[in-house]
C-alpha cells in the first residue's frame, strides 16, 4: 500500500509503518506547510491513501468539489503514544 501521512500524522508511528515494509511519504519531512488541496492533488497523482487526524478534507472533496485519492483514513482519536497509530493500521 501507498500512503502520504498528513502533517499532523505522528512520525514516530511513520518510522514503524516503512520498517514493516509500507510505502509511506509524510508531508512533515518533505513538504511541510503545504496546503490541504495540495495533497489532496499529491495523493491522487501519486495513488495514495492520506493518513490523517484531519476531518476537513471530507468537506473538501465534497463540498469544494476537490480531486478524490484513493482513499483517507481518518483518525478520530488523540493518541495515547507516538506510534499508536501504527498499531491501529497493523
């Protein structure tokens, strides 16, 4: 699987998804700052799931009429460590 972690994706649960062999890119190290659509634009071109905690990119696409990726996950909880994350996609 191809995923774009979202800036707010901790790096921590990143680390562990690339050592368990995902294709994981994260906004945070490459592309920091970066708007919402443009990684709507980056997951879509590129193929890939957005990992987020973000629940504005639902609106984008439907209300704004914004590119749709292959697919979101959205995280709707603070997470307890750096790498819950990870546990919850494994």
């Amino acid at each position: 699987m191809l995923f774009l972690a979202n800036e707010n994706f901790p790096l921590e649960s990143i680390r562990k998804l690339r050592k368990a062999g995902y294709d994981v890119v994260s906004v945070s190290e490459d592309s920091p700052g970066i708007e919402d659509k443009e990684i709507l634009f980056r997951a879509r071109k590129e193929n890939r799931i957005i990992l987020t905690f973000d629940k504005g990119y639902g609106n984008m696409i439907y209300q704004f009429k914004m590119p749709i990726p292959k697919g979101i996950v959205l995280f709707r909880f603070d997470p307890a460590s750096p790498d819950e994350p990870y546990q919850v996609i494994i």
